[in-house]
C-alpha cells in the first residue's frame, strides 16, 4: 500500500509502472502467505508462483524491471521510481532537512514500528517462543510498539505537519504512514484521543481523491486482511502451545 500510494498520489502513470495483485493464501497457523499471480508473464518467466524466487524475503512489495532485475523493500522501491522520473513526482520537499524529516518518518514507520506490530510476527512468537497469549490483532505486543512510536510520531508531527505529515503537500511519509494507522485502528486505537496531529492528518488524507481510491480498493480505512483466525485458533490450542 506505501507504493501504491506513492504512484497514485505521485501521478505516476501505469504505463510507467503497472501494478499487479498478488495471489494470497494462508498457513497453517493463520498467517498471510503471499505468492506470484498464476499466469501472470513474469510468473511463466521464473516458472513458479513461490515469491521466494523473486524475493529472498518471500514479501511483498516487489518491483521487477523489464531486463529482469527485481528490487525489493518499499522504501528503496519509491526511491528507485522517483530517481527514474525525469522531473520526479514533486512530492518531496525541496529543502534537505524537509526532506530527512520524511525519511525519519517513513524510516520509524518501516523499521521502527511495522516490524514490531505484524501479526505473523505476533503469531509466530505465541505459537513458537512461549509469549502471552491474546488475540492477534490487539496483543499488548502490538499495542506497546504501536503506542511507543506513534507516540514519538506525534511530538515529530507536532513540529512538522502541515495539512499533511510534513508541510501541505504529500509526502512520501504520508504514503508509510496512512497503512500504519490502518493497522493502529484494526487494533482499536482512538487515533483523536490519543493522538490528535497524526489524527488531524489522517482525516486530512482521507478526503484526498487518490488516497480514497487506494483505501476503497484495499478494503476500507481499517486493515481487513490480517490473518486466519480459525486456523489460528486451532494452532494457538494444539497441545503443548
Ligand atoms: N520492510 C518491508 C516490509 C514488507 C512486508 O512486511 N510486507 C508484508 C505485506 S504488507 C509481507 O509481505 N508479509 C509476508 C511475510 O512477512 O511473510 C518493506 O517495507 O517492503
């Protein structure tokens, strides 16, 4: 969704970089698998649906070059877009502190929170490593990290946001932060209670025509897709677990 966002709020055209949907499917304990799409061009070029051939990581996003290369990992994806564009998309700011300010802002969302939160990571630590046990979605693991950098979030936003995350444009922080809260609301935070700026902006974002398009064809303003809960259910109570 961080690069979905990017080239649609960047107006970056698809004949330029096309979008496809992943297939996705789910394990045994639940958790979200994703795999190439069956019979897309590139899948019949590698020979395989498993995303672990276009990604040692097995995640997604992933951008393939038409020479074949494949790069991976959103922020260096929209890097690699934006430095390929003539002009650029014009959504990062000119001056230089402006701009480390959207990357400190998508650098605490993609390092810093996403990986502390992911339900995967989540079911994986219940099931395999003896943590406290709770419902995936607002496991007191997930809600700490959420709580923590969204709190940090804040007092940055506080000095930088604008009607958006940095200033009145969007920018690429706006981009990693808007899946975020999705993932904070699935989770049952209370955005304006708690945190009025980054609420501010949200609301802000939500109006944008482009982002509403993105939100309608992922589901909705709240994450939907997150996880398996009866298979979840049946692995989380095997004897032993
Ligand atoms: N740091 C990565 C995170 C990518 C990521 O976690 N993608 C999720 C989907 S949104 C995924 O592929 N999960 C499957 C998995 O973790 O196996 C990035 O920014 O691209």
């Amino acid at each position: 969704m961080r690069v979905t966002l990017y080239l649609r709020c960047g107006g970056v055209p698809s004949s330029l970089v096309e979008l496809v949907s992943t297939g996705l499917a789910t394990d045994h304990r639940g958790i979200l698998v994703f795999t190439m799409p069956e019979g897309d061009p590139e899948t019949e070029k590698v020979g395989t649906t498993d995303l672990t051939a276009f990604n040692p990581e097995g995640r997604i996003p992933i951008l393939l070059l038409p020479d074949g290369r494949k790069m991976t990992q959103s922020g260096p994806i929209v890097d690699f877009i934006e430095d390929c564009l003539d002009h650029g998309t014009g959504m990062l700011p000119d001056d230089p502190w402006l701009r480390a300010e959207v990357r400190r802002i998508m650098w605490i969302i993609a390092a810093d929170t996403q990986p502390y939160q992911n339900i995967p990571f989540i079911i994986q630590a219940m099931g395999e490593w003896g943590m406290v046990k709770a419902a995936p979605t607002v496991h007191p693991l997930r809600l700490h990290f959420i709580r923590r950098e969204f709190g940090a979030l804040e007092t940055i936003l506080a000095q930088c946001a604008g009607r958006f995350a940095v200033g009145d444009k969007i920018t690429h922080a706006d981009c990693f932060l808007l899946p975020q809260i999705r993932n904070a609301l699935l989770a049952g935070i209370n955005l304006a209670d708690e945190f009025p700026t980054m609420a501010r902006v949200w609301e802000n974002l939500l109006v944008v025509h482009e982002v509403k398009a993105v939100l309608d064809e992922a589901g909705g303003v709240v994450q939907p897709l997150a996880f398996d809960a009866e298979k979840f259910e049946v692995y989380a109570n095997m004897p032993g677990r």
